[in-house]
C-alpha cells in the first residue's frame, strides 16, 4: 500500500571509521522515489555535493530495476537498506557505489521501515491488508539477510526509532487508525510496554533522553475527524512528559529534528520550534504554495537546507525543492515517481 501522505522522510549518515567511503555516491544525497504502487517503478536518485544530479541510479549500476513500491531506506556502516513494500523485499547495496550486495527476499508482508539495533535489523510489517491481527516486527540477520524471527505486535507498525537497547514503534493503524506507541526490547525481543498517545502517530525521533511523537489524527474524510497531537515521552521510565493539541482540521505529519530544532509540516507548510517548547508554534515558517506544491510528500532539514519533495500529479516526474531556513528557494530538479524521502551520504 502506497504510503501517502503519512510518509516523513529521514535522515542517517552513519560513518565509520575504517569503512572506505569512495565511490560515485560517496558524498550527496539519495532520493527515495516510491514509484507507482504495482508499477515495479521504484527507484533512487542521487544529488551530489558537486550539484550533479543522476536518476534511478540502481537500475544504472546493476542493470535490473529496484522494484516495486520504495517505501523506506536505511544508511548503515557501509551499507545502505531499501524497503519495498509491494516487493515484500529489502534490498541491500553499498552506500557509495551502490552495486546490490543481496535481497532479504522471504519473511516480509507488506514491509514499511528498518532500524538496526544490537546487531540485527528490524523491519515493520502490515501483514495481510484483511486481518489486523497479524502484524508484526521481523528480526533480520545482517549476515545472511535472511528473517531470523519475528515479534507480534498491534495492527499498522510503521516508523521507528532505536534507543537504549529499545525500540519504539509508531502504529499509524496500517489500513486502520491506530494510537499507541509500542516498546520493544532488544535483549528479549518482545513488547514490553505499550503507551497511549493521539490517532494515527506518522513520526517520530529521539533526542536527549526525550521521544518526540507525532500524530495526524483522522481526517475529515474519515468521518470522525479528531484533532492531530504532538507527544514527549521520557525514554528512562516510557512516560508521557507533555502533549500539545493542534488546532481543529490540522493534520501534522513529516516529524524531523535538526540542530536542537524540531520541523514538521501541515499540507503545504513548513513549521518549526525548539525542543524545549511549551506551545506549539501559532504560525509556519513559510508556504511551498509558489511552487505550486499542495502537499509535501518527502521532507528532510539538513545543514541549514530543508527540502521538499512533490509528487505532482502522482504519474509525472517528481519534484525536489532546496529552500534555506528563511523559506528562500535555492534549488530545484526532476527525479523519479514520488519522492517521499532524503538520506544524506556524507
């Protein structure tokens, strides 16, 4: 299923010393581009340093095609993790020149996002789109890429976040409306506690001993519309430290931290705010509306840069907008088939 709007693009750049970080890929950005769902159409896109820009640089490099529905991606060591949704895969290439180094290719229904946490990778999954009772988590060996077990947990896991041996997992509800975060542990790999916070929680990230949550809340087309939400959780004791109600009809999503800085976005509009806040901020930094963006599909802040990804009328080329903190726009370029997220290779 075709993540829409609920998608919050991220970054990782996780450099090791000892790896060897030369390649055409080596410094820049990846641009995840989801592709049409049951179009096979996913790709990757790579905007360096320098200002150059290459297109679908998988097939390019390994002559075969990514696959189908590019939900998520993962920078690690020297590697980097493409979740396909509709493939029911990961696939697995060098970070910086990209050449495939293995599928895991059994034990994945309806994949969403990966973290790595003590050695092994933990991928979301919906399950089987009929039942709300057979999602889970997949624990994936890192060595043979292959799912090793997997952890029960509520209907819809999506976005994760690592933190001291624990996992936190957003349940966004998959094809339904969900509203808790749960924990896991990595040293026994089960739940171990669950908490409450809005309806439909999209994203999230940790910061100092603090987990920041996201929630859209339904929309009006649902029918039983509530108000989107934003949580602190206190990750020593798993407690809700303080929660903010946004107003009514505003739907939140795209939760990102930079620089003691958090950033989120409300349909066309980029909002920002200091960790330590006590009140949800009364007015955005600045509209995307004159690029004629309705909707920000793929979002990141990084160095000073936000960037914004478009997918236009969903069949077209998409789009990448680089604006500075002001709201200036600096730069902007084609790519794939909906860009929905931007992971930077530096």
């Amino acid at each position: 299923m075709t993540a829409s709007l609920l998608i919050t693009s991220c970054s990782n750049d996780d450099d090791t010393p000892g790896i060897d970080e030369t390649g055409d890929f080596a410094n820049g950005m990846f641009i995840l581009n989801e592709g049409n769902f049951g179009s096979n159409n996913a790709s990757v896109s790579f905007y360096g340093n320098d200002g150059t820009l290459s297109n679908n640089i998988f097939q390019a490099v390994n002559g075969e095609s990514l696959g189908d529905t590019a939900q998520s991606m993962l920078l690690e060591d020297e590697k980097a993790y493409v979740v396909l949704n509709v493939s029911n895969t990961v696939e697995v290439v060098n970070r910086y020149t990209f050449e495939s180094l293995g599928t895991v290719s059994t034990g994945l229904v309806n994949p969403r996002y990966m973290v790595i946490e003590n050695g092994k990778g933990y991928v979301s999954n919906w399950g089987d789109p009929t039942s709300p009772d057979d999602d889970f988590i997949a624990v994936i060996n890192l060595s043979s890429y292959s799912v090793e077990s997997t952890i029960s947990v509520a209907e819809g896991p999506d976005r994760m976040e690592e933190e001291g041996g624990k996992i936190y997992v957003a349940h966004s509800g998959g094809y339904g409306y969900g509203n808790t975060v749960s924990v896991i542990s990595t040293t026994s790999n089960t739940v171990t506690q669950t908490i409450s916070v809005g309806d439909i929680p999209n994203s999230l990230f940790e910061e100092n001993g603090k987990l920041y949550v996201l929630c859209g809340g339904k929309p009006d087309w649902t029918g039983d519309e509530t108000v989107g939400k934003l949580f602190i959780i206190d990750t020593l004791n798993d407690a809700v430290i303080s929660s903010f109600d946004f107003p009514a009809a505003q739907h939140p999503s795209q939760l990102v931290e930079e620089d003691d800085k958090l950033y989120y976005t409300i349909d066309n509009q980029i909002y920002g705010a200091n960790l330590n806040l006590t009140s949800l901020p009364t007015g955005a930094l600045f509209s995307t509306g004159e690029q004629g963006v309705y909707g920000v599909y793929g979002f990141a802040v990084q160095n000073g840069k936000i960037y914004v990804g478009d997918a236009v009328d969903y069949i077209s080329a998409g789009k990448v907008y680089i604006y500075n903190l002001n709201g200036a726009l600096e730069n902007s370029f084609e790519v794939g088939l909906l860009p929905n997220g931007f992971y930077f290779n530096d």
